[in-house]
C-alpha cells in the first residue's frame, strides 16, 4: 500500500487579536507575533468602543487604571458574540 506525504503549508491567515487598553510592551508582542494581526483600540472613559471591527478572532483587555465594568463587557458580548476575551489584570 503506497503511503501518501502532506506537504505542511504554511498558512497565510493570521489570526485578528482587538487589544483594548493594553500597555505598549503588550501590543509589541502582538505585533511582532508571525501569527497574529493586532487592532488596538482604546475604550472611552465611560466604558463604551469607538467602533465596531470586523473578524475579530481574540479579545484582550488590558489592566486599566479603571475597574472593567459589566456594562462594557455586555456590549463587547453584543458585538462579538463568539469571540473569547482575555482580561489583564494588574500585579500589585
């Protein structure tokens, strides 16, 4: 019985990671990850997003100075239904 070999491809497609509020070091990683295209927004005092981004695949909050409120996580959830999110937090 003759054995078939798959090339491993490559892929193209990279994964689209929002990073919301996220300190400088950490968008850094995000950037220069061969895997992963960063969309870095920042959130409004009151808690709400500028605009909605399409084919978001990851979302990371970083560790604000505010608390994250359960309001702002319900929109994200509205907006991205599916998506995971990652909430930083800050080491004291």
């Amino acid at each position: 019985m003759a054995t078939e070999e798959k090339e491993a491809q490559p892929s193209e497609e990279k994964l689209n990671i929002m990073a919301i509020d996220c300190c400088e070091h950490i968008t850094a990683m995000i950037r220069n990850s061969s895997c992963a295209r960063l969309t870095s927004v920042e959130a409004k005092g009151n808690g709400t997003l500028l605009h909605r981004h399409d084919e978001i695949d990851f979302i990371i909050i970083g560790a604000p100075k505010y608390p994250v409120r359960r309001p702002f996580i319900s929109q994200l959830r509205e907006a991205y239904a599916n998506v995971p999110i990652l909430i930083l937090r800050r080491v004291e």
